[in-house]
C-alpha cells in the first residue's frame, strides 16, 4: 500500500511540473503553424519567381554569346578580307 501511495505522489509530482496543455496554448500552437505555413509558401513562391527570372538571364546571356560569335566571324572576314587588298 505504501509503495502505491509513493508511485501516485511520484505520478502526480511529474505531471505537476510538466504540465498540461490548455485550449489557449492549442490555439497558440496552430496560430505559429499556420504562420509558419504562410513563411514557407511566401519563400516557394520567391524561390520560383527567382529561378524564373535565372531562366530569363540565362537565355539572354545565350542570346548575347550567339551574338558575340557571328560578330567575331564578320570581324574575321572583314580582318582577312582588308589583308589581301
């Protein structure tokens, strides 16, 4: 009987200093999680716009390495063309 009567003081100590968790502290929770949803959506949408906008630098600089290489070969031409005058 005693050793019961120890056991349940023990139980009701550890769940005094723990605690339980109230509605309030429920609602509190769902709050942090529902804004820490809206964050990550904030941030998907930023990383997509983000790589969009590489995709649209990327074939610029494309566009300007293509440009690069037909003005160098017109430039060689016009180089060779010049030397055998």
């Amino acid at each position: 009987m005693r050793h019961t009567v120890k056991l349940l003081a023990l139980f009701i100590a550890i769940i005094g200093l723990t605690g339980c968790a109230t509605n309030g502290d429920l609602d509190t929770l769902r709050v942090q999680v529902q804004q820490a949803n809206v964050t990550a959506d904030a941030a998907l949408k930023a990383s997509e716009e983000a790589k969009a906008i590489a995709q649209q630098a990327n074939a610029t600089a494309e566009d300007a390495k293509v440009t690069s290489a037909i003005t160098e070969s017109k430039i060689d031409r016009m180089f060779k063309k010049a030397m055998y005058k």
